[in-house]
C-alpha cells in the first residue's frame, strides 16, 4: 500500500447523470459520432469522483489534453493522410516522414520546456500556446505542394504547442493533487483517448463535408472557441489561487477554530509552496533511480509504439477485412480511455511499481496473440489489452515521478521522461515496417516488443520502495 491511507471514494450524482445520459445518447447518433460520446460519457463518470473544488481544474486539463499536440498528432493527422496524398500526389513514406519530423522536434524540446514550466507555472503558456498551435492548424488551409512547407509546419508546431502537452498539463495535476493524485492524472491524462475519439469524429466528418482543407480550419476554430475560454475560466497554477490546498481540501483562514479531530476532509492552513518536496531536476539525474526509470519507459515505450500505431497494416496483413481493423481500432481507443482511469484510481491504493509492472501482463498478452495471428475476436483482444496499457503509460510515469522524485521539478522530470517514451515509440514504428518490408510479415518484430515487456516490468520492480522526499519552498514559485 501507500505511505499514505487511501481516500475514500464519493462520486457527484449530476456527473454520474450526465455520464448514463451521455451514453444512451451514443446508440442515438450515427455511428461515425458514437465512440466520440461514449468517450465524453466516460470523461463525465472519471471526473464524478473528485473533489468538488478540483473538477474545473481537471476537467480543464481534460479539455486541453484532448484538443492539444498530442491528440492531433496520433489521430489527427493519419486521417488526413488519404486526401491530403491523393490531392498531392504524395507517396505514403514521404507523407508519414511528418510523424518523424514531428518526433525528433519533441524529444529535444522536451528536454527543456519542463523547466520552463516549473519556473513560470502553465496557465500563461498553455493560453499563448493555445492560440498559436490553432493559428498553425488554420494556416494549412493554405498548404501548398511542397513537402518543406509540411515538414516545417508539423515540425514548428511541438514548439508553439509545448504549452498545450502533457508535460505542461500533468504539471498543474502535480501541484494540485497528494493522495489523490494518481486519480487526477488518470482523469486528466484521458484526454488524450477522448480527444482521439472526438477529433476523429469531427475530422472525418469535416473532410467529408468541407474538404481537408476546411477541416484543418474547423481543428483550429475549436480550439480557440472551446478550449481556449475553458483554460483560461479554470485552468489554475495552484490551488491557493482558489483558497485550496492539496486535494481540494479547503485552505483555513486565520484565526478559524481547528476541526474535528478525524474529519477526512478536514480544512487545513497549508500554503502549498510548503508542499513543494522532491529534488531539483539536477539532483534527480544524478540519482541511479532517474536513469532506471528511463530505460523501463524507453523498453515500453518501443513495444507499444512498434504496434499501436501500425495496427491497422499489421492485422490487414493477417488478413483481417478494412471494417473489423476499424472495429478492432475503436476498441482500442475506448480501452485506452479506460486504462488511463483505472490505472490512477489504482496506483493512489496499491505500490505504484507493482501496479504498474501488473498492467505490462496485458501487452504482453495481446502481443503474443497477434504475433499467433490472432483475427476476429482475438484480435479485438489483443487490441483491448495493448490499448489498456497504452492507456495507462503516461499514468504511470506521472505518478512514479512525483513518488520518487517530488513535485519541486515535475514538469523537467517529466519532459526527460517524455522524451525517451516519444523517442522509443516514434522509431519503433520505423523498425516494425522495416521488418515487414524485408521478411514480408511483422511476427519477428511482435516478439521481440513481448520481450522488451518482460524486460520492462522487472526494470519497473527494481526502483524499489518509495524514498522520503526533502522538503523545498523556493522563491518565487508559482
């Protein structure tokens, strides 16, 4: 268990309301808008049972999460593959040389935008970043032929959109959140499976009706009409700008009388720069856990890059029809969601590392299965499992980091961490395509991802018991 008791669980009725209605609506509307309301339904019962002074912060970061760099780039932007390479004459390597370009700009600024954040806080980049990643999107209603441009767009936007990532946003969760964090992460981080579920809804359905074109202007019209005035309404560096301390618990003014000894939600007068513990990002580097951390997430990140984002091409290659890849690729998306949630909700009760060397069963076995060409209803299990762990990746990190390392320099933490993950799982892609290209199947690479789990998992059980973290009030924290 935790160092700390875990919270106990009250969920908000109206949340819980919205969420079953959300959900018999989906079998309402037409297919291609179904998934995207069973994952708002889904959002609606994760964020139910937080504390009520928190759900603006975390469904803001939901929000931005969802409509953000990351969302855009893993489902966004293979849908516009077809059009854009018809319109062009593009062959598909030149237009998935994006993704790559995309990759090496994010792992080197990475490196450095997390500094930035635990300096300056993230409501003021994330609503610079905002404008400037939805003017970037509507600029490509003018892209021309030239794959320079495309390349420079798509490379220019991880910079421009740093403040709309998840290194910005699981920084706010980070300082918001103690007992509950694990939880909050797993609401928050979900929006990257939602904006998935919704943004290749929206997109699908504005190519179709106003061609790629007005599509890219419609991804850039959202963010500024909804996501900006959510951030900018709810998004708070820290909970003292709302009079909270960690986890909602309401901050107690001077002079009030103490409260019941054994109230759960007792208020308390905890500023929370007094809460800043863990180590700067230069002392964690120099710990052998920091380095042990990357080569797990770096081995994990390869596996479940190498077969997430090829998916479809590997089960066409086993001879599964163009619909059950689009069924099989749904199901991954709402178990991504799922994983996500779960993963949180669990490590804030269990040993993070145990929870999260447990989820590593589940690529392992979806995997194994496709490396037995699985099809039909083993391949949408396959799908579920790799889709759970993919789900709940980002979780896991987020949470070992600030247990290991404290929130003092998260974002920084975090940014080295992302880094490795985007480098494992951007050139796995590349490794999975070139076996199939020279061995006309993807088996052997499929085997060699199951191994890199195995390996993975017992990397995660060595970082061993949770350390004491020095506390730290620096100046001039937000």
């Amino acid at each position: 268990m935790n160092a700390h008791s875990a919270p106990s669980i009250r969920f908000n009725p109206r949340f819980l309301a919205v969420g079953v209605a959300l959900l018999a609506g989906a079998f309402l509307v037409p297919p291609l808008f179904r998934s995207a309301l069973i994952a708002l339904a889904i959002a609606a019962v994760v964020l139910a049972p937080l504390p009520g002074g928190t759900r603006g912060v975390v469904f803001s970061t939901m929000v931005g999460l969802a409509t953000g760099i990351a969302s855009v780039n893993l489902f966004a932007v293979g849908i516009f593959q077809g059009p854009i390479t018809a319109e062009f004459g593009w062959s598909q390597t030149q237009y998935s040389i994006v993704t790559l370009v995309g990759t090496i700009v994010t792992v080197i600024s990475s490196l450095y935008i997390g500094r930035l954040f635990d300096r300056q806080g993230v409501r003021r980049w994330a609503l610079l970043c905002i404008v400037l990643f939805a003017l970037a999107l509507i600029s490509l209603y003018w892209l021309t032929d030239s794959l320079v441009h495309f390349y420079l767009v798509f490379g220019l936007m991880p910079l421009i959109g740093a403040g709309t990532s998840s290194v910005a946003y699981s920084r706010v969760i980070a300082r918001w959140f103690d007992r509950r964090r694990g939880q909050a992460f797993g609401a928050a981080l979900a929006g990257i499976g939602i904006g998935g579920a919704v943004l290749s809804s929206l997109s699908q359905y504005l190519i179709g009706t106003v061609g790629w074109r007005g599509a890219y202007v419609g991804l850039g019209v959202l963010s500024l009409a909804v996501t900006l005035p959510i951030i900018f309404w709810k998004l708070k560096d820290s909970p003292a700008d709302v009079n909270l301390g960690l986890d909602g618990v309401p901050l107690e003014p001077a002079g009030a009388k103490p409260a019941a000894p054994g109230a759960e939600e007792a208020t308390v007068e905890l500023p929370p720069q007094a809460r800043l513990v863990g180590y700067t990002a230069a002392e964690s580097r120099r710990l052998p856990r920091f380095w042990l951390m990357i080569s797990a997430f770096l081995l994990l990140s390869c596996g479940i890059g190498g077969v997430l984002i090829p998916l479809v091409p590997i089960l066409r290659a086993q001879g599964v029809t163009p619909e059950q890849a689009a069924a099989v690729q749904g199901a991954l998306g709402l178990a991504l969601i799922v994983g996500r949630a779960f993963a949180g909700f669990l490590m804030d009760r269990f040993f993070a590392p145990l929870i999260a060397a447990g989820i590593l069963v589940f690529p392992m076995i979806g995997v194994t299965l496709l490396a037995l060409d699985a099809n039909g209803t083993t391949a949408l299990i396959a799908a579920v499992c790799i889709g759970v762990a993919a789900g709940a990746e980002l979780d896991v990190v987020a949470v070992l980091i600030t247990r290991y390392f404290g929130n003092l320099a998260y974002a920084e933490n975090y940014g080295w961490q992302y880094a490795a993950w985007t480098f494992g799982s951007g050139s796995a892609v590349i490794i999975t395509n070139m076996v199939f290209d020279r061995l006309g199947t993807h088996t052997p690479a499929l085997w060699v991802y199951v191994g890199l789990f195995v390996v993975s998992a017992l990397l995660v059980l060595r970082l061993g018991a949770y350390p004491k973290l020095p506390e730290a009030a620096p100046a001039g924290s937000p």
